[in-house]
C-alpha cells in the first residue's frame, strides 16, 4: 500500500467503512456514526474536555481500514473505540500501523495512558495490542453479549 496513507475520514470514505465495518463485527456500528465523524472533519467535540477521532487508511473513497478512539483532556486518557482493517489487506501490517498512529496522536496530544476492550475470542487483535506493548489489566463478564471483554491498557512514557 504505497500510495495509501492514514487521514481523517471523508464523506467519500462512507461506503467503505460501512462495508468494512459490517463484515468485521457481529454488531456494526450504524452508518450514522460515521456520517457524523466525516462531517465533523474526523474530529468530533462531545464536550469541552473530549473529542472522538477517526483516521482511514487508504485513498479517497478507497479505505483498507479505520481506528477511532476518544481523547479524554483533564484526564489525559485515551480510549480506542474500534479498528478495523478490510479482510483482503488483513495480516499486511495495516492494523498495526493504525494503531501505532492513534497511540502516537495521543501522545502528541498530551494523553498519558489509554485503554481498550477486546473479545475474549479475538485472538488477533490481542495479539496486535500485545505486540504494542499493552497489557490486559481487566475482564467485563458479558460485555459482549454473549461474550466478554479483555482489557487491555497502556501508560506512556
């Protein structure tokens, strides 16, 4: 993926996030959600001291994957929402450069620690968060549903 790069979410980029957001988990977010992060330039205010960002990678209209994830200022804490990466560039590299990159924005941006929930099952992306240097810390019994969570958490340095 040469010419594709990590940005903030366009309305272009809908359709593909859709897509790849439905195929990768059991309950999709709505559409409606990303609808409001591209018309908000990929920076969306819920109030004075957080805001949700999301970054695609790919070119426009063409997105190989996305990360979202919450800033938390006074509390200088990050949450990662959800990351995705499309099942034809899955095991390229590609969540792990997103992962790195919203670490990094958090960094930039002041945060000092940041967490995240993941299936109990999704060995993949424990791995991906292992391998970042993130630790499970907790477990939600039926998070899921059916299913609970690990969490993972990171303080930076």
């Amino acid at each position: 993926m040469t010419h594709s790069k990590i940005r903030p979410i366009q309305l272009d980029d809908l359709d593909s996030v859709t897509e790849i957001e439905q195929y990768s988990f059991p309950n999709p977010w709505d559409q409606s959600i990303f609808f409001q992060l591209a018309l908000s330039g990929g920076r969306f205010p819920v109030d004075d001291d957080t805001v949700v960002i999301m970054d695609v990678m790919g070119k426009r209209g063409s997105v190989s994957g996305y990360v979202v994830w919450e800033e938390y200022g006074e509390d200088k804490h990050g949450h990662i929402l959800n990351l995705a990466v499309h099942s034809s560039h899955r095991n390229k590299g590609y969540g792990q450069k997103m992962l790195s990159h919203s670490l990094s924005s958090m960094k930039s941006s002041k945060i000092e620690s940041c967490e995240l929930e993941v299936r109990e099952s999704n060995h993949w992306a424990k791995h991906l968060y292992e391998n970042a240097g993130m630790t499970a810390v907790d477990r939600r019994v039926g998070y899921y549903e059916s299913e609970d969570a690990i969490i993972y958490a990171l303080t930076f340095d």
